[in-house]
C-alpha cells in the first residue's frame, strides 16, 4: 500500500506570488527517487514543542480600517482570516493603551498630569461609549467590537496584550512617549508597604485591564510587561531592564494575577534578540524565572542564534514570536527570506509556538500612523475609502501554517538548510492532534527545486514535486475532512505607499548592525 491517508490537499506558493495557495493535484506515488531531487523525510516518532498558531496586531490603527468597511465587508473579511473553516488565524496581539500606529490620540487607561497620585487607580477607564458606535472612545471605539466580532467567529482565537507605555504620572519621564521608567522603589504616600509602591500600583493597572475586557466578554491568553522594554521610541514607549521585568514579573505581577486571573500567562522580554547577547541567566533566577510561562521576542535585528540564549536554559518556557512588520518595498527575495525562510521555518524548527506579525491591516498608503514610523504594510491592506481588500506575502505565510494546521506537535522533518534562508530546500512538519500530518517545504532560492516526500510509517514510497523560487508548497494528509477553502480574490485598487522611515527592516544575511 503507498498511501493509508484517505485525503491529501496539495498547495503552491510562489515567492513573487504568481501563485497564491493555488490547489494543486497530489504527485503519484514511486519508489526511491533519482539523485537530482531533495529527499523530505517526515518522521513523527520525533516530537517537538505544541503548536498554538499564527496571527497578526490588532492596533487602533487596523481595527479601525477593519471597523470602517461595511458590515458586510467586515464580516466576510473576518470569516475569511479567522474562521476555521478558512483562514484558522488564531493569535491576535493587542495594545495596552496606545501605540505609534493609532487613528486617536495617545492614550493610556489613567491619563492624569504628572505629580498626580491614582494610588487606587478611580480613574481607570479602556474608554466610554458603546463599542463601535462614533462617540466611544479608546480601546471601545475600534479595538474591542472587532475582537468582540472575531470571537464571535472563532472563540478559541488566543490574545496576546503589551503595554507600549504606562500612564505618565508613574513614570520617571510624567511623559507618555520617548521611554522612561517606572518610578521603581518610590511610594504613592499611603503608607511603606509593597501595596504602596508604585511597581503594587501599576501591577494592579494590568489587573484592571483584564477585568474591564473579560467584562466586554474578551479573555486575555497572555500578558507581556512592556513592548521593547530598551526602545526609547518617539511614540509611546517606556524602559526596562532584564532584571527589572524579571523582578516586576516574580514579586508583583504574578502575584497579582495569582489572586485574579491565575490562567493567565505571562511572557517574558517582548523585544529584538540583539540585546541578548549573554544567556539569560546573567539576568534573571531560576526562582524569578517561574513566574513567567514563556519568553516573547520580535524578529528585527539579528543575530537570531541568540534565541538559543534562552531556549537552552529555560527548555519549560514557550517561545513566542510576537512581532515583525511587514513592508512595501521588500524584494521578493528578502521578503520571502524574511517571512517564509526566517519566521515560517528556521524559528519554528527552533521551538517557536506562534507567530503574530505586526498590524493585521494598513490602508494603500501604509496608515493610519500617529507616529511617523512610515513604510509600512499590513498582512492586508485595506483601501480607506472603499474598503476592498488585498492579500500580502506576509497573509499566505501565515495562511500556510494556520489552514493546515489547527493544533498539534512540531514532528521531525528533513532540512537543507542551516538557517532558513540560505542552503537549499527545507521543511517544517506537524502532527495534529486527530493524528494528521502537515508539512511544509520552502525554497530559498530563486530557482524551482526538485523534492521528493516521503512520511516514515504511512507510506514506503516517495512522491516527487517541484518548489518554485523563494516559494512553498504545503501538503496535508489526514483520514478525516480536511479544510480545504481557497483565499478570497484579491480587490482592485492602487497603493500610494509613504515613504519608508526608521528603515531597521533588513533581510536575514544582509543585517549591518
């Protein structure tokens, strides 16, 4: 027998998207292929670390394109990217409060003038007004009925919240952007206990955020402290050190979370690997360490092996991927490297658990944007006045490891490559919890690749296929139904990108720092 799978669903996609997930028919079975192909052994006796899933942010700035089409072009975008019957994305990352890419002012839950003092934080609010009706304000305004309609969608979509900055009056700075810091170690003025302290009040600011969400019908996965914990950006932005949010994390906000919402994970870190340059045990205890189930990490500068820095010494901890933007003017070569190659395959080979990039959607111009950080490009971008939408790279490489694979283990797979981007072909395999098999093969040349698939225990024979340029073919093999949907058709309209800024966007392999 060549195959005991019933159904196998086959996809293509081209690095210069010439082919976007087209359905293709499954190769037929051989015996052992010629020398000139690269042999793909998938073997599931080997098991690696749980699949969560794959997503994008979900800032003001997206909500409110998302929010802005019409009801109808809403939902059938919504169903489309998360409805496990199509796109199955199931991580989103919100911000706490403002960040750079926001259609509103900045903006944190407890806006009061410097040298104030809301110890028991009365003024708290997430903003006013009945979700997405035009006079709600804050995170009411955009954020929270498009979450509300994508949970409505898909309960078990999984959110990811961080900070860009506290509120003024407990910082340093009592500014709202260009970083500072907590006013660790000082008092609110009611007494000299830990509950008093600054660090008790802003531990507290977490707890009521996840109240006011659950209270919207909105649970909260996972906690990071701060986003970039060392960029002291022009946008809203505040500094930390490794010890600091080892010891806020371990002596204040788990205890916190302890007493109210103990599922709640907590990530550690929520910045670029660069900084990691020593393990991570120069910074935090194994003691402090247990406060946190994970560690949280963007993808903007190299050099990426310094994720190892981590994973060796704490192997209980999930890695996370949280952030990478997309862009407009990448070359297909460096964009492919950078989503397919570096985060699709090499990071999750590497142990990641989930991959959120940053802004679900831009409009054709790469806004809104309070902040300047221009250049930019959603996973979507979505036409401000007409609402039509368009599919990016970044959208297939998610799609690509999220319709095929709803959950289940990382398995061992074979690789031809050492870091995702250079070398020859290479893979990345899931075994689903129904017993199916995913697997994925990227092509990190620019020239089509002969592979041949082989899956240990399911078959002795070989099928034999080609992998277009810095592109993907996906193959999923089960006993059971199997999503097979197809992408909606990309809209027509034109693109008016801003001029790129703050370019630290480089391919892998070509980093200057």
């Amino acid at each position: 027998m060549s195959n005991n799978f019933k159904n196998e669903y086959w996809t293509v996609t081209a690095g210069d998207l010439s082919s976007k997930r087209y359905r293709i028919e499954a190769p037929e079975y051989s015996n052992t292929p010629t020398n000139d192909v690269y042999k793909i052994v998938v073997d599931q006796s080997v098991k690696y670390q749980d699949w969560v899933g794959v997503g994008a942010a979900i800032t003001d700035a997206s909500a409110k394109l998302i929010w802005s089409q019409t009801s109808k072009q809403r939902h059938d975008l919504l169903e489309e990217l998360f409805s496990p019957e199509e796109g199955n994305f199931s991580v989103v990352r919100i911000p706490i409060g403002a960040c750079d890419f926001s259609s509103q002012d900045y903006y944190s839950y407890d806006d009061l003038p410097f040298g104030s003092n809301d110890h028991d934080l009365k003024y708290f609010s997430i903003g006013e007004g009945k979700p997405g009706t035009s006079n709600a304000t804050k995170d009411l305004k955009y954020i929270i009925p498009v979450l509300q309609e994508i949970l409505m969608i898909n309960p078990a979509v999984k959110i990811i919240a961080s900070p860009w900055s506290g509120p003024a009056w407990l910082k340093n700075s009592g500014q709202f952007t260009m970083g500072g810091h907590l006013r660790f170690g000082e008092f609110t003025g009611n007494g000299f206990a830990d509950k008093d302290r600054f660090e008790s009040v802003y531990a507290n600011y977490f707890i009521k955020y996840l109240q006011s969400y659950a209270s919207y019908g909105i649970p909260i996965y996972a906690l990071t402290i701060q986003n970039e914990p060392s960029n002291a950006a022009m946008w809203p932005a505040m500094i930390w050190t490794f010890k600091e949010l080892a010891e806020f994390g371990y002596h204040y906000l788990r205890p916190a979370l302890d007493k109210t919402f103990p599922e709640t994970k907590l990530f550690y870190w929520d910045g670029s690997l660069n900084t990691l340059d020593k393990p991570l045990s120069n910074y935090i205890t194994q003691t402090q360490a247990s406060a946190f189930d994970g560690f949280a990490f963007h993808t903007y500068d190299a050099p990426y092996t310094n994720l190892f820095n981590v994973s060796r010494e704490f192997p209980n901890w999930k890695l996370v991927m949280t952030e990478r933007r997309c862009l407009f003017n990448d070359t297909v070569e460096d964009a492919s490297h950078i989503m397919m190659g570096l985060i699709g395959n090499w990071l999750v080979r590497q142990g990641i658990s989930s991959i959120t990039l940053w802004n679900l959607a831009l409009d054709e111009r790469g806004l809104p944007n309070a902040a300047g950080s221009t250049g930019r490009r959603g996973v979507i971008t979505i036409d401000h006045q007409t609402g039509k939408v368009q599919r990016n790279l970044e959208y297939y490489m998610l799609r690509n490891l999220s319709q095929d694979v709803p959950n289940g283990k990382l398995i061992k797979s074979s690789s031809y490559s050492a870091n995702g981007y250079t070398g020859y072909l290479t893979s990345t395999a899931f075994l689903e919890d129904d017993n199916s098999i995913a697997v994925q093969i990227y092509n990190p040349t620019g020239n089509p690749l002969k592979a041949a698939l082989n899956i240990v225990g399911h078959s002795h024979m070989w099928q034999t296929f080609s992998v277009p340029a810095w592109g993907t073919i996906t193959v999923h093999k089960s006993n059971f139904s199997m999503n097979e949907s197809n992408p909606r058709i990309d809209e027509e309209f034109e693109l008016h990108p801003t001029k790129l800024n703050l370019s630290d966007d480089v391919a892998p392999g070509k980093d200057t720092k």
